[in-house]
C-alpha cells in the first residue's frame, strides 16, 4: 500500500495541470472568437466557383457621358489592341476596314451604333470591360467609348444579327456593338462559326 504523497498529486502538479486546462480552454475560446469574426462570403470552407478566387476584383465603371450630334465615323482606334482601322458605309466591312449601316445610329449620338469587321476585329475578343475604344468622326471629334462586356456567341436561334440595329442596354446613352468572328471562318461555307460581340458606351470625348 503506497503512501498518502504517492496516491494524492503535490500542490505543484495540481497548479501544472490547472495551467494546462486554462491555456487549452483560452486557445479554443480564441480559436472560435476567429471563426466567429471572418465575414459572410469569407470562411475557410472551400464553396462555390473557385475560380473566383484567382479573378481581379470587378472595375467600376465610369459614368456616360451625354450623347453627341450624329457625325459620321471614319476611324476605329483600340489602344490596348494597337488597332487602327478605316470605317466605311457598307454594312460587313472589306478587307481590313469595319463596316457600318450607311443608315444606322453613328457612334456617339443616342442607341446604339453597330461596327462590324468579321476579320479586322477579330483581336477585339481579348478586350476586358474598362478599357478604352476611340472613333474618330467626320465633326474632326472623337467619340470615347468604355468597354462594359465581351460576349462569345455561337450561330444559334439567339445569335446576334447585324440585320438589325440593337437596343441600348439603358435608354439615353450612346451606345456601341464591336461584331466579329470569334475564330477564322468556315473553310466550306466562309462564315463565322462564332460571334464577338463587344459593347461599350459613351464616356467622353476628345480631339
């Protein structure tokens, strides 16, 4: 039978393990204090599109800037592409210039003007919303445009016709649609296969 300081813990290992409860019982109470305060959206668990994680975060955007008197267009300039392009009234655009309706909304006056070049713009894909097109019109101004989206769409029953001129996204402002073929045409038929559609709106002007 052993003795009373054998079967009973010493003052000092009651304290020991006292100490030990206590910091375990802090950590956790800390660690749950955290988990608490991370914001909604934000927790460890990994939920939702996780591509999201590796995106910039979205540009805001600048305000429209008030529609201009029609002028005729006579040049695209896309500065992050490096593109210069004629602009002429035939619809399609010929090779290596971009076509207009000869009757359409011009670019800067109010709706939506429509510049379509199946070849010429077909870089305009890599376009990223906050970026700047410029068009160089026949009043010797210019009409600067922001980037508000790219869309890649296929030739389907919703595909985007240049037959006809498209509706401002919010009245009032003036408006652009860049067309173009999303990837070389068709060896067989010489058409798109795809669709590019850029559009912008007025955000200011310049020389």
């Amino acid at each position: 039978m052993g003795s009373d300081e054998e079967r009973c813990p010493s003052g000092t290992g009651r304290l020991l393990a006292g100490v030990a409860w206590v910091v375990l019982l802090l950590g956790l109470w800390l660690w749950g204090r955290e988990r608490s305060d991370v914001p909604a959206g934000m927790s460890g668990t990994a939920t939702g599109d996780m591509a999201a994680a590796g995106r910039p975060p979205r540009v805001e955007l600048p305000p429209a800037h008030h529609p201009l008197a029609a002028a005729a267009p006579r040049r695209l300039d896309i500065p992050a592409l490096g593109l210069h392009v004629p602009v002429v009234a035939d619809g399609h655009g010929r090779p290596g210039t971009v076509g207009r309706p000869a009757d359409g909304v011009t670019p800067g006056e109010p709706g939506t003007a429509l510049l379509v070049g199946s070849a010429a713009l077909r870089p305009v894909d890599a376009l990223e919303p906050g970026q700047e097109i410029r068009v160089a019109r026949a009043d010797a101004g210019a009409a600067e445009f922001t980037v508000e989206d790219v869309q890649v769409l296929s030739h389907s029953p919703e595909r985007f016709d240049i037959r006809q001129t498209p509706e401002p996204r919010r009245e009032g402002r003036a408006e652009l649609r860049l067309v173009a073929c999303a990837e070389p045409p068709d060896r067989t038929t010489g058409g798109c296969t795809a669709d590019v559609i850029v559009s912008a709106y007025l955000t200011a002007t310049g020389p």
